[in-house]
C-alpha cells in the first residue's frame, strides 16, 4: 500500500468508528530508515485526533479503541504509530 493511501483509510476507519472533530495523519517512516529491522513495507504514522469522545475515556482505553479500529492496518502496513489525542 503507497503512504497516501493508507494515510487516507486510517482517517476514514478512525472517523467512521469515533465522533472526531479534527485528524491529522503525517507520515514518519523517515525515523526507522536507518533500523536494522526496517521494513520499507510498513510505515510509522503520528496520528494526531481531537475528539471530545476519546477525550471523556481514560487515556489507554482511547488508545486500544483505535488499536482495535487499524487492526488490520497494524499488522500489514503499520510498524509503528504515535497517537496524540486532545
């Protein structure tokens, strides 16, 4: 999968599954060039979401809730992700 695209169906399963009011998803893969695992298959996302839903939950259950909803994505394009949620 090319970055734009999975850029685009990680802010469409968020946003289908969460009431967000704003996200940003930027690409960081840059970061883990240089590892010795690196995998130029799988990416490393920031995703940044202001949702006043995942605001009311406790931090980790907001962070699993989105773990859940890019399972897939997790497991076949994601090798990292940093969640911002304000």
């Amino acid at each position: 999968m090319k970055i734009n695209n999975l850029i685009e169906t990680v802010k469409k399963k968020i946003c289908n599954k969460i009431e967000c009011e704003r996200i940003y998803v930027e690409d960081k893969t840059f970061l883990h060039k240089k590892h010795k695992n690196f995998d130029s298959k799988k990416f490393h996302l920031k995703v940044k979401i202001k949702s006043l839903e995942l605001k009311s939950k406790k931090k980790i259950e907001a962070n699993r809730l989105i773990f859940d909803i890019l399972e897939q994505e997790m497991k076949d394009y994601i090798h990292s992700i940093q969640l911002f949620i304000n």
